[in-house]
C-alpha cells in the first residue's frame, strides 16, 4: 500500500513538473508570430473607401467592437459608438475569463504604428507581445492580402477618435498560457484573382470570420474538422441563439438552399432593420453589416460554401422553441 502511494505521489509530482517545464516553455517560446512589418498605410480615396467595405461589410470588425442596437433585429451598430469597443465576453460565453473588445478608434490605437496594427489585426499579438483571444478572429485575418490589410489600416485610422477606455482582457489559468500556442506569422498572402470565384470565396469567407461564430470551438479555438458545422451559442443578442450548420448537407446544412436565396438573405438586411418584440428572437449574425457586400462578392462566398465538406449537425436555432425569423 505504501509503494503504491509512493508511486503515486512520484508520478504526481512527474505530471505536475512536467506541466510546469511546458508552461515555461510556451512563455519562453511563444507567441511564435513574427516581427511586424514596416507597413505605408497612407489614405488614399481607394484605400479609404475599400478599408471602409473591408472593416464594416466583410471583416466586421465594427460588428463586434461598437455597441449594437438589440432592440432591433441583428443589432445593427449604434454609430456614434463606431470602433469604441468596450464590449466583454466572459464565462457565460465559454471564455475562460474576461476579454473586452478594445477600442479600435485613433484614441484607442494611438500607440501602434501601421505596422504594428496589421500585425496585431493579421497575427493576434499586440505591440506589447500579448498573445490575444482566439475571440478575436486573428486565425482568420491570417489570411487578408496586404492592399486590403493596408486599406483597412488607413480606414482605422480615419475613423472618429472615441475617448472610451476599455479594461485590460484577463484570461484564467493556463488559458493565459496555453494562449500563446495560437498566433502564427502573418505571410502576405497575395489577394485573390477577382475572375477565380472560388478562390475569392475563399478569401472572403475566411476574412468575413463566418468561421468565428459557424464553427464549433474547443477551448475556444474554432475546431477546423467540423469547419461550419454550427451549433455555438450565443446570448448577447437577448434569448438564446445558436448559429446554424452552414455546409451543404442536404437535411441540416444549406443543402436545400439556392444561390438567389443566399444573397436574397443577406440583402433583406440592407436598411433599418425592424423593431424585434422585447423578449423576441434576436440574432447575433451581423446581417446589416454583411448587406453590405457586393452581390458579387456574397456570391463567391456562396460558391466556395458549395464545396466545403457537407456535415450532418442538425441546430435548433432557438432553444425549444424553435422559433425562425
Ligand atoms: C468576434 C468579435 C471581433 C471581431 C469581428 C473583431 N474583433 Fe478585434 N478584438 C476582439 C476582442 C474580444 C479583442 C480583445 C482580445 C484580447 O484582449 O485578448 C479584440 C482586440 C483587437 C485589437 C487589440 C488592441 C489592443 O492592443 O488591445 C485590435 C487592434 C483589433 N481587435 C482590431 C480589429 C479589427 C481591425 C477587426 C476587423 C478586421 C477586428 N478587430 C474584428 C473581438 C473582435
Ligand atoms: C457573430 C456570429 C456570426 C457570424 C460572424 C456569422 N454568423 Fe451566420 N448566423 C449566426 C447565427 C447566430 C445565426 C442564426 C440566427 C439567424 O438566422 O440570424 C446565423 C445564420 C446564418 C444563416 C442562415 C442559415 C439558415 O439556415 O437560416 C446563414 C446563411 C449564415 N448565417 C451565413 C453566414 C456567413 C456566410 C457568414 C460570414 C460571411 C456568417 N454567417 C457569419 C451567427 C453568425
């Protein structure tokens, strides 16, 4: 018996040090990102205008760092609060801690050079070498070509400077650690042929974050094998909400959809959007921000959904009831 114990104790103490020794490593090693680069994000009309489509339509970054109005349906962005972030994600969204939204207005980002802001946006280390949530969708701006990753700095840097200050993101134990593994070097991918409707797809859907909220997490790392699969839960919009399979499964993705119905979706959402009835079903999926995308451009995400791997996750989108839209 007192073998036995001993034996345990020492493999204890085995795993407990060894735990230690890769902890100490990652804080060693890691974020393993790069250097940023020397980046001109001077403003151009063109830059301005296509950092303006890139920050507000397709990447919506504004979706998630401005306060939305959930009286309305999708919560379309309050504007006079554009990019003054503030908004925080804790355990009640499966974060292991407390991680704000920063402010991504001039006053917030004074600090960062050009290329510091593309690296911190790109890579998801920020000039002060933290490593930052996987919440933010680094992982998938990962993949922005360099014209628009300029065009989206030059935007962020015109828009109207807002003096809120937002708290510092705090992860738990050894998720502040584990963290680090997350970020990778941002390579400055070419921008995709505009003639290459799958290859654009591609691109915008992995800019466009669809995967951020479509996509199933593991320890708050969206898990890329059920790639789109749905079933994460959302409830900042109100109620309950889960994000529906998106792949062309047949019974529980898109499989039944058609590509005029999947512009025709996001396009409904153009205007003001309606009141929603208090307690109503509410979305998180910022549909007025993505209105904004060309017909085009949400065509090629459509054709590109067409081809990834179809999966069968059946999603009650609101709880029991069930309720659709
Ligand atoms: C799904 C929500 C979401 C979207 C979309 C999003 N962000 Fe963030 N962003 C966050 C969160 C949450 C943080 C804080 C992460 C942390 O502190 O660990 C953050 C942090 C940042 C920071 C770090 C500032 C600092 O030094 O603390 C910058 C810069 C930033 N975001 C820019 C952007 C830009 C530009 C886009 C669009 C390309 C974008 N974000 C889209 C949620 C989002
Ligand atoms: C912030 C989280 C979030 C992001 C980002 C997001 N979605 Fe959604 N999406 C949802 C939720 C939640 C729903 C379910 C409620 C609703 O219909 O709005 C939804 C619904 C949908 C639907 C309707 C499916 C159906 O069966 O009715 C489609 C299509 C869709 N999303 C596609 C996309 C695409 C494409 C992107 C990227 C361009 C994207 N979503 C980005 C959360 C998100």
């Amino acid at each position: 018996m007192k073998k036995l114990l001993k034996l345990v104790a020492v493999l204890v103490c085995g795993l407990a040090s060894a735990f230690g020794l890769l902890l100490l490593y990652m804080v060693t090693f890691y974020p393993d990102a790069g250097k940023p680069l020397s980046l001109d994000a001077a403003a151009t009309p063109d830059r301005l205008a296509r950092g303006k489509y890139i920050a507000e339509s397709v990447a919506v970054c504004t979706s998630c760092h401005s306060d939305r109005d959930y009286t309305r349906w999708a919560g379309p962005v309050i504007p006079d609060t554009l990019g003054a972030g503030g908004r925080l994600w804790t355990t009640a969204h499966g974060v292991a801690g407390r991680v704000y939204a920063a402010n991504i207005t001039p006053s917030g980002l004074s600090a960062y050079s050009d290329g510091e802001l593309a690296h911190a946006i790109t890579t998801g280390v920020t000039r002060t070498g933290r490593a930052m949530s996987p919440l933010m969708p680094y992982l998938m701006y990962n993949a922005m070509c360099l014209s628009d990753l300029k065009a989206l700095v030059a935007y962020l840097r015109a828009i109207k400077p807002l003096t809120r200050s937002t708290p510092a993101s705090e992860l738990d134990f050894p998720t502040n650690i584990l963290v680090r593994m997350a970020p990778r070097p941002y390579t400055s991918p070419p921008c995709p042929d505009p003639d290459d409707e799958l290859a654009l797809g591609a691109y915008l859907t992995s800019i466009g974050a669809c995967q951020a909220c479509h996509t199933p997490r593991v320890a708050g790392i969206p898990d890329v094998t059920r790639g789109f699969a749905g079933g994460e839960e959302f409830t900042e919009a109100g109620g309950l909400v889960r994000a529906p399979n998106i792949t062309p499964h047949r019974a529980s993705g898109l499989g039944s959809w058609s590509r005029a119905r999947f512009i025709r979706a996001f396009k409904a959402h153009g205007g003001a959007t309606r009141a929603v009835r208090p307690g109503g079903p509410n979305t998180v999926m910022p549909w007025t921000a993505y209105a904004g995308m060309t017909e085009r451009d949400l065509g090629a995400v459509w054709a590109y959904l067409r081809t990834v791997p179809p999966l069968d996750n059946p999603v009650e989108r609101y709880g029991s009831a069930g309720v659709r839209e």
